[in-house]
C-alpha cells in the first residue's frame, strides 16, 4: 500500500501507524492541547469526578449522621464499588462494542445464562475451576455468535441483541426449569464475601478487568483498530482492516466480560435464576455513554466508562441512605442519561469558536 485513501479518518491513520498532532503539540485550532480535540477526554472524565463530588457532598448534607462515624465512609466506598462491580465489568466490554459502533443488548442476557449453566448440578461436580470455566466459555461463546451474526450474517446489531436476548434467557430458563439454582461451592460464594489487603474481591476484580481493558484500547492496534472501525467502517476496510473479524471479536469480548460478571453475580447471591442481571445492559451502556463513548462509534474511553458506573452506583447508594424510592432514582438516572447525551452535541472547540466568530473589538 504506497498511500491512504483520500477518506481515510484519523483515527484509520492511526491504526495503521500513522499519526496527527501529539499531546503536546496544538490542535487544529491553535488553542493547544487542552482545548483541541486530544484533551476532551481529560476535560469529560474531569467533570464526571466533579459529578462525583457534588454526590458526595450531597450525601454529606443530608446524611452527616452516617458519614459523621468513624470508619464508616470507607467501608460505604467499599459498598458502592462492589455495588458497581458487576456493571463496571459488563461496561467495559460495552464500551469496546460502541466505539466499535455496534450495541449489544444481550449481556444481561448472558450473564443469566451463563450463571444458570455454571452452577448446574453437573458443572458444580467440577468444582470452582468448572464453574468459573463454564461460565467464561459460555459468555465467550455467546458473544462469538452475536459476532457472527452481525458480521457475515449481516444483521443490524439492535436486532441481532435483542433476539439473544430473548433466545438466551429463554435457554436459561428452560435449563433452570425457572427455578433458582443454588451455589454450593463455598469457593465461588466466598468471592463475594472475602477481601484481600483490605479491599473486597469483587473490588480487585473490577480493576484487573479496567486496566487490561484500558491497555487493550489503548496501547494495542486491536484498540486502535476498534475506533478507526467506528470511526470510519468503509475507510477501515480500504486501509486493510478485517472489518468483520474484527467485529466478531468485539463482540466475543464482551461476551467474556459477561462471564465474568456471571461469577460474580452467582457469588453475590450465591445462586442463578433466569430473571437474573435483569436490565444490566440498559445500566451498562447508560454508564458508557454519560463516560463520553460515541453512541455512533469513534471515541470512547475505559476510565469514562467506570467513572459512569461509579456515578450510578453512588446515586443508588445515596438514594437508598435517604430511603427515597426507586421510581425516583430512576427519574434522576434519567434525566442523567439525557443531559449526557446533550453534552455530547457540544464541544469546547467549538463553544470557542463560537466567541471568537461573535468577539466585539474594542478601538480607541
């Protein structure tokens, strides 16, 4: 290949080892880094810290009874990461599937089935080790076949989801006869129970699965590769990208990340239902987006995505506290979604722009 394609994105030049501007060099406006396009991420995952905050002083206002103990803030921090935990793991396989510019609607779906096929009398005879690889092969499997459908079965990713949606808690609840499966590996129910240094299982987890995820995007052509994807199908394909490779594995890997979130579920409860991670992809993907990723594709960002789920989980835990209901913490998630997705209409280039194009000159 002596040259890109006269519509070859960026982000396609990119992947390919190409380059524009470095962090510390100026945007295409000439305000430099951090008002170009390179430090929006930095300004969005600021902001969400700033959201952050804001809840933690409200729940200081209204609750300084709780937050006034000793010790007791930190063990409610330990509570909301294991609160999100689970979501945060599903988020960061989503957040690969949307920069991608797909959408899986199935991953509730998944861990459902996944939890209900590992803690099967039969797979439990096997021990963690079975459980534990049950539950990843099936999330992985899954995923694989979501892949495959909207790849070379050329289905629209909504539609293709949403049938394994249906389809795969449908399995689980014909496998689980709709009745609760009890764990009763003491190994897998301990996950949720126990810490190490401190800090709750579930909570390292989390983090192992953020910082992999984080590398992946980041420091490999495969991440790279997924946002030229999303950011330019036709031009991806024409710079020599496996477009429907690729794509597939987008989607195994977010199966896997539903596996799993199927042990940490089943080790939460200690037990797997059909009905279980009900409406996990609506938080998921709620999550991603309000952490910045491009419902189109394109741009996205891992610590985005888990600030998100740490914004949810703390509304939860603030809404519980104040023992408001459920209908209302709704509403307020809501409406946090809708303001996200606003934000994403305006950008700080051009809100610049915008005063420059509009500036009064002064003369003497």
């Amino acid at each position: 290949m002596t040259g890109l394609p006269a519509q070859t994105a960026p982000a396609v030049k990119e992947a390919l080892g190409g380059g524009g501007p470095g962090p510390e060099q100026e945007g295409p406006s000439g305000n430099g880094w951090w008002s170009s396009d390179a430090g929006e991420s930095t300004r969005r995952n600021l902001g969400l810290i700033g959201v952050l905050a804001g809840l933690i002083v409200i729940g200081i206002i209204t609750r300084p009874d709780l937050y006034g103990l000793d010790g007791w803030w930190i063990d409610n921090v330990w509570a909301i990461l294991k609160l999100g935990s689970t979501v945060g793991v599903v988020a960061v396989g989503m957040t690969f599937v949307i920069i991608g510019g797909g959408i899986d609607l199935s991953v509730g779906a998944i861990i459902a089935l996944a939890g209900v096929w590992c803690t099967t009398v039969a797979t439990q005879d096997f021990g963690a080790g079975g459980m534990i690889f049950t539950a990843l092969a099936v999330g992985l499997g899954v995923g694989l076949v979501n892949g495959f459908l909207i790849s070379y079965g050329r289905l629209v990713p909504f539609i293709a989801t949403l049938a394994m949606l249906v389809a795969a808690r449908g399995l689980a609840a014909q496998m689980s006869d709709k009745k609760t499966q009890q764990s009763g590996n003491q190994t897998i129910n301990s996950i949720a129970a126990d810490s190490f240094l401190g800090v709750p299982i579930l909570v390292w987890i989390l983090a192992v699965v953020v910082f992999l995820g984080w590398v992946l995007l980041n420091r490999t052509t495969f991440g790279r590769r997924t946002v030229a994807i999303g950011g330019n199908v036709e031009a991806a394909r024409l710079a020599g990208i496996n477009v429907r490779l690729h794509t597939m594995m987008l989607y195994a890997l977010a199966g896997l990340c539903c596996g799993i979130g199927a042990v940490m579920l089943t080790s939460i409860s200690t037990s797997a239902q059909a009905a279980m991670a009900t409406n996990y992809e609506l938080d998921a993907i709620a999550a991603v987006i309000i952490g910045g990723t491009l419902l189109s594709g394109g741009r996205g960002t891992i610590v985005g995505s888990l600030l998100g789920v740490v914004i949810f989980a703390t509304i939860t835990n603030l809404f519980a506290l104040n023992g408001l209901s459920t209908e209302a913490q709704n509403m307020v998630k809501g409406g946090i979604i809708v303001a996200a997705v606003l934000i994403q209409q305006f950008r700080f280039k051009s809100v610049t722009q915008f005063f420059k194009r509009n500036k009064v000159t002064v003369t003497s």
